[in-house]
C-alpha cells in the first residue's frame, strides 16, 4: 500500500535544517506494510501546500505530514487541509482544554494565536500530543487517510509511536506482515562482504537484501515478507544463521547495536577492565567507549598522548625509541598499549598512534598510516592499517579498527575461558 | 525565481540514507538568486518520475534532479527525463570517450550498460564528470532548465560548484545579489540572545533574520538582497556591527567557523599550549579539539580520568578529597585542572568533571551536574552547570561549555597582553 510523507515549513526549503523526520516515518510505516512512495518539501505557503495535498491525495493511500502545526502566523497546515477537501475548521474542546493546561503549567498566557491549535478540520480525529501543544489530526476520507503530525522531531516520534502505528494497524489488517533485521558487520571491506555473500544473495531474492557501506561498519538488511509474523520471523532466523556459518565472528551485532555497546557487554561479562591511550584520534575512541551508560563498569580511562613529551611523560615511552623508530610506529604502538595498561591498573590497554592528516605524511609513513595495538596480562598485539580519506574518516576508521579489534580478541579469551 | 529539487532512488525511500544533497543544492542556489520551492524524492520507477518531471516543469523555472545516472537497470534518469519531454537518447562521443578513459585507468571492462550512460536527452549539454563515468546534463527548454547530476554527494558538489553554478549565474544574469551571513554565538541561551536581539530584528525585517538552536550554539542567519554584491555586502556588515555592539563576546565567529578552530587560532596566536582532564565527556573535548589540523601545535594531550583510580594514581587528586566532596565536585575539578596542567606540562589546563547520566544521580547532584575547571600559572577559575537532555546533549554541552570557557579565558588574556 502506497504511502507519502509531506514536510512542511521554511526551514527546509531555506537548507538550515536537513528533514530527518521522513526518514523516521519511513522506517516505522515499514512495520505495518505501509511503502512510502513520494516524499516532498515544501515551504510554509498555502497555495503550495494545498496544490501538493490535493496530487498526494490522488495517488497515495496514507499521507502524513509533519510541521506546520504551530501558533504562528506561518502555520497553515490545518487550515490548508480544510481548503484542499472543502471542509470548515471546528473547535476541538478536548484540544483546548489541554492547550490550557500546559501553557498554565508553564505560566504562559494563553493568546488567540494559540487557540487556533484548537480548529482541526470538521470530520477528523483529534490526537492530544502529550509533549507539546499542538494537537495531531488523523482524517478519513473515501479510502484515503490523511494524517498531520508536528514537525518537532521529539513529538512527532511519541505520537508516531503511540497513536498512528496503532491506528493504521488497526484501519489497514496486513495480509501480509513484513519483518526486517539489519546484521552488522565489522573487520571486512564492502567488496569483500559483496563477494563472500554473493550466492547467498541469489539464493534469497525474495529477502529484497541490501548492503550498506559506511565508515562506521557494513550493514546487511534482511527483509522478509510472512502471511504471519512468525513466518517472517522465522525467515530472517534461517537466513541469519546462513549468514552467520558464512561470515561468522564477522557479525558483530543486529538491528541497532553497536560495537561499543557489543565491547562492552562482552568486557562486562568476562569482568575485565580497559585503559586507552590515543594520539591521532585525540579522544574519539574514549568519546565512544564513555558513549554507553554505565561504562565506568569497565572503563578505567587512559591518556591522550598527542605529543611525544606525553608519550615520554605519562606513558614511558623511551625518547630514543621515538627518535628511532618514529612516533607513528609499531613500536611506540605497542609501549603505549603496554604502558598505558600499567597506569591505569587495567586488565587491558589498546594504543592507537597514527596521521590523520591533511599534513604530516611522508613517502615513508604516508596520511593514513595507523598503528593499533592491544595489550593484556599474556600479549601484546599489533596491527598496522592504510587507511584512505579524509581526517575525520581516518580518525572514525581507526576508532572502530581498535574497537574491532578489541571484540576479536574478547571472543578469544572468552574461548579460552570456556 | 523559483527552483526545484527531485532526489531519485530507492535507497531515499527505503529510509537507508538521509538525503543531504538537497539542503547543500539548496544554500548553492541561493548564491545565485534561486530560491528552491519544492523538493521531492522518488524510486528508481520510470512512470513516478516523468509524472514529477512533468508536474515540476509546470511550476518551477529550474528543476535539480540527483541520482539514477549511473549504469545499472534502475538508473532512469535520462530516459525518463527524454519521455517526459518527448525526446530521444542520443550517444555523446565526449562522453563515451571520458567514461572509457576512466574504466581503463581503473582495469575495468566496458559493458553494454555502462555505454548507456553515454546517451543524454537530444538537445542537452553534457557536463563531463571528472570524478566519476557518469556525465550530468543541462537541458534547456522552452525557458525552463532542467539539470540532472550524480547522487553520489562528492560528485554532486564537484559539478555544482565548477558547472552547475556558473551556467546559471550566466544564465540569469542577477537584477539582485543575494549575501547571507551567519553570526555564532556561544555562552548564551536562546531565548537570552532572542530577548536581546528583539529590537535589532525590528529594525532590520529587510535582512529576513533567522535563530537556529543546537546543542553546540547558537546561529543568527542574515540575508541582504541589494543591487550589487557589494550593496549586500555593505548591509550585512553593517548589521553585523550593530550585533557586535549588541552581543560583544558572545560572538565566537562567523558562517562555517567553528569553536575548536577559534580556539586553536587564539591559542597559536598568544603562544599558549593545552592539556585536559576529562571525566564524563571520556574524550569528546579532546576529541573536538583535535579535529582541527594542526591542533598538535597547541594541543599538548591529557588524561580520561574515567574512575576515582585514575583521578588519584595519574591526576593526583587525593582520595580523601573526593571521599569528602564527591568525584563531582569543585574541588575535584579544580585539582584536575591544575594537576593536568602540571603533569603535561602545559600553559593552560581544562578539566570536565560531571553525571551525564541516566544513572548515578541523586538530590543533591542530580544528572546534568558539570563543573568546568580552568588552570593557568596565575589562577584556577570553576563553573558549575546544571544542564539538561539525554546523556550524549549532557556530554555535548559539557564539552562546548569547556571550549567556550576557554575561549572567554583567551580574550582577558590576550586583553591583558596587548
């Protein structure tokens, strides 16, 4: 079934905000079969608005917008609605009275701007948005449902969530159901997922698989299409464990996790504790680490060395040893993962040193030369990586490898233990 | 004069990737007096897109599409754009040549679907594509233009900027210039800087000002529309001055200036290097400061003190200090600063020291508490903040906080120097 989203409101159209809402809608129609097959802009201009109405309702079966909901002048959504399928507006006591009530809450007078929140198009549904004064409006009309959210992303997310999804699974009972699983994947190029994959491709078609590069990870999106959930579900089970004999410790997580969420879990379970010591990432790989709630569980902290005084200083790496080998080298890499374990008392240390770029570089030790290093009570461990691109893609690329290879090196220890 | 955005490709409609190429056509357009009125996305499917084409072409004197160029079954662009206006495909040698050019540098073969991206709309211009096989075109028609470019962002913004917007400032040679600046402003709330700047807008509805807010700052937009760039230019200055009588040092910089440049700018002008203890920002602030090249300079590193052990074993903050003040605490965060300092050698030291959340929290410090400290030879200086939102906006605002104090910090410095 054929939905549209409509955003609406000059900040769009201006480029100072980019329209994360239709892609949230998008998602969440997925799970009650509802395929979003237009999106559109458009400014706060009623003219515009009603034209752009009036198409959607011609080839869609669900519309919904978001914005223009509010007290301003420039909010002309209900308004439009009415004018583009000739319906008056009415007043909605129910809207009123919890306008009322939130704006005594917080002590602000109630204006005729804001009463005209209350007017909703004669016929429709009034949705109380329990996170802001505006009212929601869902509107039937011959087979078409017509639905106008806010465009505050906070609010619209609630009511997408607790009304809408209800109602269109109620109005619209699936005679299909659709499931989708994202699998995640780190330590592996798209080219060769792409390769590794190739066959199991062909053999699910019906599965409508996607690939997805970013710097972050590569992720594989599953979507199965059931007469029942289950059968959906049982689906995405089979196809999971396929991919998980193919590209096995590979797969690091599914649907939202990520890596330092899956890090973290595992360290909390194996009751180890980690210190860091970053140069080129400067902070970032502490920045995710601390990410996640409760990660003083198992993170210590560590030393940002961005300069070799610190590297000397704080982490007792040998001058000599920098003068001879450089500071971008398998060497310091491995003394600061050592040392950085010592003083921090932690169970294990991971050591990034690298050139991030634009400058630095040299014919030897080019932009995007980085060392990884991990070191535990038995080892330490090296690895040396080529990245590509800018700065701030080979900062986030050396960040995810030390988290990456964290997560290899926890599902070794957890094997030994068992 | 009224312009148009259409984005193709399923992968916009399935949700997969947010579509950022609209809003940078958007800003590009602007410089040249274009002002987009709709944007819209559509699938890879030939019958919605000449149905959009046709409908744009009827309301927008200049149409942007994005994607569908490249060599596969579902890239329609062309073909749809020749259907729409009745037109045949015709092969242009200079593309063919490029596109074989750029398949041998990379070893690839030449296949039958990449020939076809050699065939454009009779009549149009073909726009060569140095980053990719792809041409883009320019078709003109009946006063209207339509331009079609590869969605692939880097190549987007490549042709926009060296063909797209110099085609088109010849083409519509400006009866008006259009400037715009924006005004960043740092250390102050929104609806402070709104109350301020209330009569200033009043008096200035010509420059059709805008205030955007985000967790990092906040941004005054100004627009002036004159009869040369320099008219525009002069009003905008005009304007900024008054602001700057207006809001002094709340103004950090200016259009796409960032705190962390300011900063390291200002630090690199007085001589002056850095180093930080960071608790519950776990390296953002490094993090931040270290996205700026060159930031090795000024930045010396510092310490992610992330448990009490390492406040007391690598910052020397004594136990019975925290055990008497809490980890949060002025006190604790002063030491930090002071010690960072010390231990790294620096001129200037900056600690963060606070509950992010959701847990840890209690009455008497509940989550959101932050105190900022700075240290320099002569002084230790504390703030203590309450901020509120979900952990990652806590953490955000921390580090902005902490840049903004040091910012602040350099201005009496340098004020003192000179």
């Amino acid at each position: 079934m054929d939905a549209e989203i409509i955003s609406i409101g000059n900040e769009i159209l201006c480029g100072n905000i980019i329209d994360t809402n239709a892609n949230y809608i998008i998602k969440k129609l997925e799970e009650v079969n509802l395929f979003v097959r237009h999106i559109s802009a458009v400014g706060d201009d009623e003219k515009e608005l009603i034209n752009l109405l009036k198409v959607a309702y011609e080839r869609s079966r669900v519309i919904i917008t978001t914005g223009g909901l509010g007290p301003t002048e420039d909010d002309i959504t209900f308004q439009s609605i009415a004018k583009a399928f000739n319906l008056s507006l009415v007043k909605y006591p129910e809207a009123e009275e919890h306008m009322i009530k939130i704006l005594n809450r917080i002590k602000i007078d109630i204006s005729t701007s804001n009463l005209k929140q209350a007017y909703l198009p004669e016929g429709s549904q009034c949705i109380i948005n329990s996170f802001g004064t505006a009212p929601a409006m869902i509107l039937e009309k011959e087979n078409r449902v017509i639905i106008a959210l806010p465009g505050v992303p906070l609010e619209m997310k609630n009511l997408m969530t607790k009304e809408i999804i209800p109602f269109l699974q109620k109005r619209f009972p699936n005679i299909q159901y659709k499931q989708s699983r994202i699998i995640r994947i780190s330590g592996l190029g798209e080219s060769t997922v792409n390769e590794k994959i190739k066959d199991f491709i062909h053999e699910h078609e019906h599965l409508n698989i996607g690939i997805y590069a970013n710097p972050e990870d590569i992720q594989i999106q599953l979507n199965a299409i059931g007469e029942t959930p289950g059968e959906a579900a049982k689906m995405l089970d089979e196809a999971t464990e396929k991919l998980k004999e193919i590209l096995g410790d590979y797969i690091f997580g599914f649907n939202q996790q990520s890596l330092e969420e899956i890090v973290g879990i595992m360290l909390k379970k194996q009751g180890l504790s980690l210190a860091i010591a970053e140069s080129c990432t400067g902070g970032m790989l502490g920045e995710m680490i601390t990410s996640i709630p409760g990660s003083s569980d198992y993170f210590r902290g560590g030393i940002i060395s961005y300069s070799g005084e610190i590297k000397e200083k704080l982490l007792s790496v040998p001058r000599g040893t920098m003068i001879r080998y450089g500071q971008v080298s398998e060497q310091v890499a491995k003394l600061m993962a050592i040392n950085v374990r010592e003083a921090c008392s932690s169970d294990i240390g991971i050591a990034i040193t690298g050139i991030a770029g634009p400058g630095g570089g040299s014919e030897e030790k080019p932009v995007g030369l980085v060392y990884i290093a991990l070191a535990d009570q038995q080892k330490t461990i090296v690895q040396e990586h080529q990245l590509r691109k800018d700065r701030h893609t080979i900062r986030l690329r050396s960040a995810r490898r030390a988290l990456n290879m964290l997560r290899m090196h926890l599902i070794n220890t957890q094997a030994i233990k068992s």
